[in-house]
C-alpha cells in the first residue's frame, strides 16, 4: 500500500467528517434535549434494565417519547457498552461510529468504481461517503441514533466475504473467490433485529445450505445463551412483545413505508382482508425478489444480492420506518457496477436523488393541505415502498440480465479485502419525521 494512497483516503475522510459537520451539529448540538438521540436511548434504557432489574418490555424512556424496547433481548446484552459512558458522550461516538460504517459500506458496495481512480480512490471513496450522509435514511439514523448502518454493514459484510474454493474468481487471488458469504454476520444481525432473516429464504432458493446452517445456528445460539440469562425478558419477547406490532408506533403513519403501511394507508384499514391482501402482495415480492438474489447469486454479484434482498426485507417487514432504508446505499453501488454504462450510472443517480429528497413527507404535507389530488399526494406519501419496488425492478433490468456465464464489469469485493486496499483500507474511519413515533403520522 503506498504512502500515496494513505494520503487519499485521509483526505477522503476529512471530506466525510467535513460534510457530516453540519448535520452532526443540528442533531447532536442545536436539537431539543427532550428529542435528543431518542432511539439510542432506547437502546441504552434497555442495556440498563437489565443491570437495574426493571423488566425490559415494561420499561419506556423519558417523557415526552415514552418509547418501549422493541428489539430482541440479545439486542440489550449486544447495548451494555451503551452504558459506560455519559448518555451525551455515547450520543457522539455513536454518530462517529455510523460515519465509520457508512465509509466502510461505501467502499464495499462501490468498489468497482472506486478502483477505477486507482490511488486516488481514498478520496472518491470520501466524497461518496458525504453525498451518503445527506440520504434522507442516512441522516435520520444519525438523528435518531439508529443502529440500520450496523445491521447493513454486518450483512454487507457477511454476503460479500470471500473464502478459498478452486480456482479464484474473475480479478481474484488464485484459490480465492467469492463463496456465498460465511452466515456468521446475518446471524447476529438477525439476533439484534430480526428483518436480515430474509437472508436465509435467500440462502434456502440460492441453495447455500452450509452458509443457511451457520447463519441460523448463530442465531439460533445468541438468542438461546440471551434465553438463560434473560428467561423473563426472552419469555415476554417471544410471547407477548413480538406479537404486537402497534408497540413500535402508528402503523398506517407516513413513516411506516413498508407494504403493510402503504396498504393500511389506502387500503380497507386493519382487519382480515387487509391482513389477507398485505399477505398476498408480501408472498408476491418475496418470490420475485427472492427468484431475483438467486439470479444475482449465480452471476457473482453478491452486492445485488445484498441490495435486492434488503430492499424485500424492507417491503415485507410490517414496520419499516423511513430510515430502515438504508439500504440504499448499497443499491445505489449495485446499480452504478463500475460506472462505464450510462443506463446505470442514471440509474443510481436517480436512485440517490429519490433518497436525498423528502418525498414521504412532502407527500404528507400534499395531503393535508388538500391542493392536488388525493391520490397524487398518497403516491408521493408512499414514495419510499414505490422506490424499493422500483429498485428491485432496476436491479433486474441493469444487473441481473447479464447472459450467465458472462464476467460481470468488475470482480465482486470482499469485505475483508475492502478493508485493507487501496478502496477502503480505512474502514474505520466510520430524515425529518415528526419527533417521536408517537406522532409519526
């Protein structure tokens, strides 16, 4: 690694931190306490239940948000370091450490690209990053303190390592290629926040049944430790707390942009045949995009595949708020491969536009103020479940119809190669919704 290509990629992270000032500063600084950070301190509350012995699906956070802990128990256990510094002090590291990851996932999912610039991609790498940080997902998690950029990294990471099989795969070392992922990193994601078990459904139709078995075995083996030092708190999970759905806030509000949201929107409301109605479409986009990461599995492109895959996780998850789509990041990365076809360097731009705009709430605002027509305001409402399935749909028309056996544009990178070349070896340098979920509507 030369000297030279260190010096890029400093300054491609002081153009990362630089960009991210300005937000950083309106959310961590000039926000209103009462609103500071409020889902961190979710987290951070649910490490200190368990150390106080409050019982942890009773507990709620501060007025005015009175938040419940939706998350699975292990997720409390994973949220003790939460606890070893002043809530303000964890509140920046926090924001410090999502730029790290975004950085990192940058580097992964654009690394086709990136290597184009050669030394100089430390810098692209950077300037990326910061365009990253204003995506409307992207800024919410920091406004929140959300933990999407973990659970995108650990599953960016996962699919996209690489292990020894023979004979190496296209701008791979020889005996190195990539190999469907480990399973050990969706397993953990899936133990804090359960939608990466979606990645298993795709492991089962690819037929990656060593990596299924690992990633469900850690999951399986987190969550059953978390069961004997936490027996009350995992029986109330999955008992009581899982089922209910209304704990993580207004499902039919604007931040709810997953299908069942849309359809409690403009559908016949909560009852059988919307539950009926919201089964079918889910069944439909799983099959879809599920035939889709199959597709994408077999031609070696293992960002798609995490990209198309989030992106259904997204779609059929019950909740999912606004910034749950962090994904985008790396559909955008997908779709741009390594930039030399003008149809997908517009469509990534396009992709990342959609998500650095407010639509979900311009819609909103449409709606109430009555001046276009009800079913325009509703579309706008709606954008981000139109822009995954949207994204899917791209993914397909830009990636996947390669003739198989055809070299993709550039070599998959691994995770673990991001982190040492010349693309990421920086790696650790790391939406506006109504206040609380209580009025997120």
């Amino acid at each position: 690694m030369t000297r030279s290509a260190a010096g890029w990629r400093a300054l491609g992270a002081a153009v990362l931190l630089l960009a991210a000032v300005p937000l950083a500063w309106h959310y961590l600084v000039d926000y209103p306490p009462e609103n500071w950070q409020v889902d961190l301190e979710v987290y951070r509350e649910g490490a200190r239940a368990l150390v106080t012995g409050v019982p942890l699906y009773d507990l709620r956070t501060d007025a005015p948000q009175f938040l419940p802990f939706t998350y699975p128990p292990f997720a409390a256990l994973a949220a003790l370091p939460l606890l070893a510094a002043s809530f303000h002090a964890v509140g920046w590291l926090w924001t410090l450490a999502q730029l790290a990851l975004l950085w990192w996932t940058v580097g992964v999912a654009f690394r086709p690209f990136l290597e184009r610039f050669g030394p100089r991609a430390g810098l692209v790498q950077g300037l990326l990053a910061a365009g990253g940080a204003w995506l409307l997902p992207v800024s919410e998690g920091v406004r929140y303190g959300q933990v999407n950029a973990v659970v995108v990294a650990l599953c960016l990471w996962d699919v996209t390592r690489r292990g020894r099989v023979a004979g190496g795969g296209s701008g791979t070392a020889p005996g190195r290629a990539w190999a469907g992922g480990s399973g050990v990193g969706v397993g953990l994601a899936t133990a804090v926040k359960l939608t990466p078990a979606v990645f298993w459904l795709h492991w089962a139709a690819a037929r990656r049944w060593r990596v299924l078995a690992v990633s469900v075995g850690t999951a399986v083996g987190v969550t059953a430790a978390t069961a004997l030092v936490l027996p009350a708190a995992s029986a109330s999970y999955w008992t009581d707390a899982l089922l209910d759905p209304g704990r993580l806030g207004p499902n039919a509000g604007t931040s709810n942009q997953s299908l069942r949201g849309l359809l409690l929107r403009v559908g016949p409301g909560e009852g059988p045949l919307a539950s009926a109605l919201w089964v079918a479409l889910a069944a439909a986009v799983v099959v879809a995009g599920l035939a889709l990461s199959r597709r994408l599995d077999r031609l070696g492109e293992p960002v798609a595949v995490v990209a198309a895959v989030g992106l259904v996780a997204y779609l059929v998850s019950p909740v999912s708020w606004v910034h749950h789509l962090h994904w985008g990041v790396v559909v955008a990365g997908a779709l741009l491969g390594d930039g030399r076809v003008r149809g997908r360097v517009v469509a990534a731009a396009v992709a990342a536009a959609l998500l650095w705009l407010r639509l979900p709430w311009w819609g909103a605002s449409l709606l109430a103020g009555g001046d276009v027509p009800r079913w325009l305001a509703r579309a706008v409402q709606s954008s981000y479940t139109e822009l995954a399935l949207l994204g899917l749909v791209a993914l397909w028309w830009f990636v996947a119809r390669r003739p198989a056996g055809t070299a993709p544009e550039a070599a998959a990178a691994p995770a673990d190669d991001a982190v040492s070349g010349a693309v990421s070896g920086a790696a650790g340098g790391a939406s506006a919704q109504p206040t609380s979920r209580a009025l997120r509507a």
